[in-house]
C-alpha cells in the first residue's frame, strides 16, 4: 500500500472513530431528545483538553471530532447518522476485527470512561443525569457499559437483518439500575434543597426491627439536602386514589446530604405506616414538603445533652446523634432510649457504634422493659423513673433536655423532671400522633385499602353518607368559601368533623406540631391544647390547627 493510500485508509479510520464517540455521547445524553447546553458545553471540554484520557485512538477520534464537529451534529438532526445501540455495536465490532482484542479493549475502557465522565461531570446536567433523573437515560448507560464491559460480537453476528429486527425493543429494566445513585452528585454543584416541596425517589428500604423499617429517598431532579437534625418532613402518599399526608421525623442527618430517611414502625390500626411498609419499594416516587419543627439541638448548643426517647421517639435523636459526630461536637451527651424488650432497639448496631465512636464523651443507655426468659441482656431493665435518671444522668439540671416518645411517656419524663426542680427552659419535646387513636373514617362508599393489617374499628366503618355522630351536635362549622355547614360535637375534632363530612382540609401530623391543617376562624371561638405551631399573633388574628382544634358554639372558617 503506498502512502497516499495509507493516508487516505487512517483519514477515513479517523473519521469513523470520530463518529463512534460522537455516537456514544449522544446515545447517553440525548436517549430522549432532551439535551441540554449544559451536556454539549462539557462534552465540547472533553473533546478540546486531552488531559483526561491517554488512550491513542481516543486522542485522534476527539481531535479529528474537533474539526468536523459541526458536519457530524447536522448529519445526526438530519437523521443520516442513527445514533442506537445498534449502530455502537457494529462499529466496535469493526473495530475489533481491524485493531485486535487488546487494543479494542484499550478503547472500549476508554469509551467507557467517557461515559463515566459525561454522566457525572460537574455541570448540573451530568448530576441529573447521574441520579437517573430519567429513567431512559439510565438504561441507555446502562447498556452501553454493559456493552463496553463485555466482549463485542462479531461483524457478522451485529450486522442487522429484516428478520431479526425488532422495531420496539425491550426497555432494559432500570431498577437498581445505578448503584451509585446520590454518590454522584457533587457538592457545590448540585443545588440545595432548603425547604419546600420536593420530588423523591425511595432508593432504600431497610428493616430496623421486625416492626419497624427506614426509607432512604433521594431528589429527582438531584437535590443536597439541607436541614437541621431532629426536624420532620410531610409525605404526600397516594393511598387508594386519595392523596394523604403524614409527617415523619428525619432519621439521617444533614452531614450526609446526598439522601434523606424516615424510619416508620408498623402499627396495627396505622392506616399510613402499614401503607408505607407494603408499598413503598426501591423506584416509587412521591412528593415530600418540609422541613418543619423546632426540636433541634443546632438551635439550643450546651456543653451537656440529654437525649430521652421512647421506643420509634429514637429517631431525631438518632439524627441529632449522627450530626453531632459528624460534626466533632465536644458536648457530654447521655442517650436513655426505653424499648419494650430487646428485639425493639432501633438503630441498636449504630448506637453502638456512636457510644465506640464517641468514646467518653457519649454515655448510651438501652433499657427494655422486660426481658424474655433465657434472653441474654446485661443492662438495666425497667421503666423510666427518678433511680434510673439518677444512675444514668445524676447532674441533669445542668444539661439540656430532648425528650420523643408516645404522649404519656413524655408527661412522665416531663413530671419527674419539675419535681426535681428542673428549669423547664431547657426541657424540649417532640411527638406526633399523640392526638389521635385512630385513622378517621374515610367518607362513603369507599372502603378501607385491602393492605390494613387491622381490620377497620366498627366505630369507624362508613356504612352511609352521613354516618351518625357518637357525640351530641353541640357546635356548628360554617365553611365560607365552599358554602358547607356541618354540626359537630363540642369535643370533636375539627378535622375529624371535616373528613367525617368529606370537606378536603390539608393535614400530615394531626398532634398540633406540624402546621399543615392551619385555617383562620372569621368568627366564633376554637380552643386548642398542646399546639406548638402556631404564634401568638398568628392565633391572635384567628388561626387555628384544625386537628386538635374544637368549636365552642358556631365557628365561620375561611375555607
């Protein structure tokens, strides 16, 4: 072959390495037509500075793209260049038969770390792309490592044929499809969710005891996440066609802003935990509003902390705990978590951990309430009480107090403490639930889901449009601006009232803590007990939590 041939061999050689690069960007990043400037900027930086690859063939494919960059990008809108699957693997195949195996696979590590590197490059877009923010796109990654990974077919075997070709192929499915998932997102690139509502992606569920279970969610677009430890979020869960909200502490910590958890125990008559433990998998996506509440210790820093929590109430302690190590706080920290036996510690591995961690500086404290026969347990057993407050945290009233747990273990706590004398300035507490026994009646003729694990409680069995009420009609609801008048008992829930007539009042945690259910009385008197939501103004220009609030007489409501 003489050298004119040979020039003209490897310009042509050149051209369609080119064309294979080109081919692989844009079947990863434009796998759904939704390109964006962004992509193009960093892949045109990959093409222009070399420095990130020594792989011959890459370097001349890149610089011959450079210069007919144009050309290939009109070919491809034009529809003459087909960038598919296809189209990649025929042309490694080549590849493969004209270098040999050792130098394709030079090159196919080569594509595959460009691959690498335009999914989680540093723009905003490579982010986005990288937590599978589009599900196309990830199975179109997916593949095409999974292509470079293996060895490529013969010429033969990829050339296509009218009986082999399928015009739909099967989608590759995309669960689980990116192990990295948050591990991606970079920071100082990828925004900040600071508050508001946000769309997430269960990435995780992981069983905690046999009752309980942490979801781990992730941003879709990717999102950092900020918030202070010990604050709680609101979900928006499609339960049987309606859309329910619930609140649920953050169990992880805002040192780790790649994911956020909520770990949710399992109730009998928990109409929304039970949905949560029999649906919501790894892929299932829904929205989430926050964050909210002030039980936080960021807020409140001492030199000595004591946290309370009672069973599931571990949970923004735990997030409080993680962020405290995370952080190298120097604090005195004393963790008494009460359980009911030892099977019910949450998190019993990592506050091991933390107390092996923190060393001194953590003294933790698991006390079931009983132990089984024969169970190996070596700790304290009992009740929370003033010998057991003694024994753990004998200078209490110099520490600042965290207590979370079921309503009557926190008035305990909460008791025993005034009657030591403790200054109730430091005393915090945190519960949701507390105000309600049961879920409320859905209105009729629907029925409960089939995935309640209780069956619904008679008194609450929807057998008509207006069922009756237990308590006699004492008080009167006007809903102004949806023109309804319903009657209520005097020590009804306004809540209830409203969902027992079918009337849409927005609200998550139903104990007066988290604010969702806020609606303004234009006239007539609302008490309230126990809210923590609300200020003074705020209830002074005629706000009220409609789930712990109850009318006294007739109450005109804004809605």
């Amino acid at each position: 072959m003489d050298t004119l041939t040979e020039n003209i061999a490897d310009e042509a050689q050149g051209l369609d390495l080119a064309v294979l690069v080109f081919l692989v960007f844009i079947y990863v990043s434009d796998s759904e037509k939704d390109i964006t400037p962004q992509e193009v900027q960093r892949f045109q930086t990959l093409m222009n500075d070399l420095h990130w690859t020594d792989n011959e063939d890459m370097c001349r494919a890149l610089t011959t793209l450079r210069f007919n960059y144009t050309a290939t990008w009109a070919d491809y809108e034009a529809g003459t260049l087909v960038a598919d699957s296809d189209a990649i693997a025929r042309q490694l195949a080549r590849f493969e038969q004209e270098f040999g195996s050792e130098r394709a696979n030079a090159l196919k590590a080569a594509l595959a770390d460009l691959v690498q590197r335009v999914s989680r490059g540093p723009s905003r877009a490579g982010v986005r792309f990288a937590l599978g923010e589009s599900r196309g796109r990830a199975s179109a990654r997916q593949e095409l490592e999974t292509l470079l990974a293996h060895p490529t077919p013969t010429l033969a075997a990829t050339e296509p044929r009218d009986a082999d070709i399928d015009p739909k192929p099967e989608p590759i499915s995309t669960a689980g499809a990116d192990p990295w998932t948050g591990a991606r997102v970079a920071i100082g690139e990828a925004p900040v969710w600071q508050g508001g509502r946000i769309k997430v992606r269960c990435i995780a569920a992981i069983d905690e005891t046999r009752d309980t279970r942490t979801f781990t969610l992730a941003a879709d677009p990717p999102r950092l996440f900020s918030y202070k430890p010990g604050q709680f979020v609101t979900l928006e869960l499609p339960v049987d066609g309606r859309t329910l909200r619930r609140s649920y502490t953050i169990s992880s910590s805002p040192s780790r802003p790649y994911t956020l958890s909520i770990t949710v125990k399992r109730v009998a008559k928990g109409w929304v935990s039970n949905w949560l433990h029999d649906t919501m998998a790894p892929g299932f996506e829904l929205d989430l509003i926050g964050p909210h509440g002030h039980f936080t210790c960021v807020d409140r820093p001492a030199a000595k902390l004591l946290f309370v929590a009672g069973g599931s109430g571990i949970t923004p302690a735990m997030s409080m705990l993680r962020w405290l190590a995370d952080t190298g706080c120097a604090a005195d920290i004393v963790l008494i978590n009460n359980v009911r036996t030892p099977d019910d510690v949450i998190f019993g591995q990592e506050l091991q951990h933390l107390s092996s961690r923190l060393g001194a500086a953590f003294r933790l404290a698991i006390v079931p309430a009983r132990v089984s026969p024969g169970q190996s347990w070596n700790g304290p057993t009992g009740h929370f009480s003033e010998a057991l407050l003694r024994l753990l945290a004998p200078d209490v009233l110099e520490r600042e107090v965290f207590v979370c747990g079921p309503g009557g273990y926190m008035a305990m706590v909460k008791t025993l403490l005034q009657a030591r004398g403790f200054p109730m300035a430091r005393y915090h507490e945190e519960s949701f639930g507390g105000a309600l026994a049961s879920a409320p009646a859905l209105p009729a003729p629907q029925a409960l889901p089939v995935v309640q694990v209780a069956p619904a409680p008679k008194t609450t069995a929807v057998a008509a449009p207006a069922p009756a009420i237990t308590t006699p009609a004492e008080a009167r609801l006007v809903f102004r601006n949806s023109d309804r008048t319903i009657d209520c008992g005097s020590d009804e829930f306004i809540l209830d009232a409203a969902d027992r007539h079918a009337i849409p009042v927005q609200s998550s945690c139903r104990s007066g803590v988290c604010g969702t259910c806020r609606m303004r009385k234009l006239s007539g008197s609302v008490s309230m007990d126990g809210q923590t939501a609300l200020s003074d103004p705020e209830i002074a220009d005629g706000y009220f939590l409609a789930c712990i609030g109850q009318a006294q007489g007739t109450v005109i409501i804004d809605a």
